[in-house]
C-alpha cells in the first residue's frame, strides 16, 4: 500500500471513530458542564494519540532512512538502510541503497583510474632518469676517470672529487627511480617489498623493524599498490619530520578478514 493511501486511511479511521461518537447516546449540555468537558478533552486527546501513534509507526521506514542517508559517508562505505515491508518507503530504501552501491563503485573505479595514471607517469619518470640521466651521468663518469687518469697530480685529487660527487649524484638517481617504480613489488609481492623498504630506510640511520602477520589473505595488485604507498609515504614522513629513531612497519590482519597497515614511530 502507498503512503498516500496509509496516511489518508489513517485519518480517516480516525474520522469515522469522531462521527460514530456525534451519533451515539452521548449527550452535551448547554452550556457544557465541567464533567462533559473533560470527557470531550479526554475524547479528544485519545484520538490525537491514537493519530499520532498510527502515523509514528506508519512513518517509522521513513525515519530510519532519513538517518542513513544522514549519515551516508562515501569514505566510510558499506553502510545500509534497512527494507522493511512494502510500497513507496520499501521502493524509496532499495532505490537509495542502489544510488550507494553504484556511487561507491564508481567511487572505487574513479581512484583505481586515479592509481593507475600516477603509476603509470612513475614509471614514465622512473624510465627518464634511468635511461636519460642515469646514462649521462655515467658517460661523465666515464669521462672524469678519463681525465683524472691523464692530469697532472695537482688537478687529479679534484677530479677525482667530482668524481666520487657524480657518483653519488647517479647512486640518488637510481634510488629514486627504485622509489618511483618499485620493481621488488611487481617481481616478489607485498611482502618482500615491505622488507625491502625497510632496509632501505634503515640505512638512512632509522631502525625500521617490519612485521608481517601470518594467514594474510591474497591481495589484488592495485590493493598492495596502495599499502605499499602507503608505508613509503609514512616511512619518508617520519624520517623527515619526526625526529624518531625507531619505526615498527606492520602489516596486520584485522578482524574480519581484513588488512591493516601499521606505521608508528618513537618520535
């Protein structure tokens, strides 16, 4: 039944309960008398009630959907309005929990897209420096050994300086271009590119001490893109700005069956 139709039934029970009392054997006086007066307030104060319980219960479905949909947080997906009965307000329910499915896919393709163009320009990056300035870098190499070798003892110990600054110059390049398209993750998994992250950063002087949870369910590549972000974010955050010393990496299964991605430090 529609809402229009339970609402209008509604007041017109109420109605009709009104016009069998006007013709019943009850009888006002004029003027009215104070017993008369309270039995009509009392009358009238039952059918209000009974109107107001009738509609409570009849709007019931409609509250708890304005709540749900009050509190919809497409960050926070997964949460539902209840279907209870039939017509308009069950139609209205399974329409909203249809708009929160569709926006929450579309909201998950969207960062998937969004993913996979920054990877995608990483590893454009990654390529440039490895294949452009990694190799010039070398050839000035090349060319710096060339000419220290064949320079008086004077101007050797400089070259061989800008020798050793080059060096250092290319072994930056690398690592960034590593950082950039992290190819451990694509040939060994989360795992290994978890451990491999944190011995790099251990060799910055921050203790970086990895754990993984044992029974860890099999993750989707964009998935262990994302958690491995994630860490590389954290770990390059705390070795900034934190000032710590220590930093525990943990990868964790929730209750559930879920994932979780733990990075705290002693700063």
């Amino acid at each position: 039944m529609s809402l229009y139709w339970r609402l209008f039934l509604l007041n017109a029970a109420i109605l009709v309960v009104a016009v069998l009392l006007l013709f019943g054997p009850v009888t006002v006086s004029t003027p009215v008398l104070v017993g008369e007066a309270v039995v009509l307030v009392a009358g009238l104060a039952a059918m209000l009630a009974a109107n107001a319980f009738l509609l409570r219960v009849g709007l019931a479905p409609l509250q708890r959907l304005t709540r749900v949909m009050r509190a919809a947080d497409p960050l926070r997906p997964g949460r539902r309005a209840e279907v209870t009965g039939r017509g308009e307000i069950a139609d209205l329910t399974r329409t909203f929990n249809t708009m929160l499915d569709r926006l929450e896919a579309e909201r998950a393709a969207s960062s998937a897209r969004v993913l996979s163009a920054q990877e995608a320009e990483r590893r454009r990056i990654a390529q440039e420096l490895h294949d452009e300035v990694g190799q010039t870098l070398t050839a000035v190499l090349l060319q710096l050994k060339h000419s220290a070798d064949h320079a008086p003892a004077g101007l050797r110990a400089e070259l061989l300086q800008a020798q050793e600054t080059t060096r250092g110059s290319l072994d930056e390049i690398r690592r960034m271009a590593r950082r950039l398209r992290p190819g451990v993750l694509e040939e060994l998994g989360l795992h290994s590119a978890l451990r491999s992250l944190a011995s790099e950063f251990s060799t910055r002087g921050l203790t970086v001490r990895p754990r993984i949870d044992a029974g860890l369910p099999k993750l989707d590549h964009e998935t262990e893109l994302v958690l491995y972000r994630v860490a590389q974010e954290g770990l390059t955050n705390t070795a900034r700005h934190s000032g710590a010393s220590r930093v525990d990496l943990r990868l964790r299964l929730l209750p559930g069956g879920g994932v979780g991605l733990l990075v705290r430090d002693d700063g």
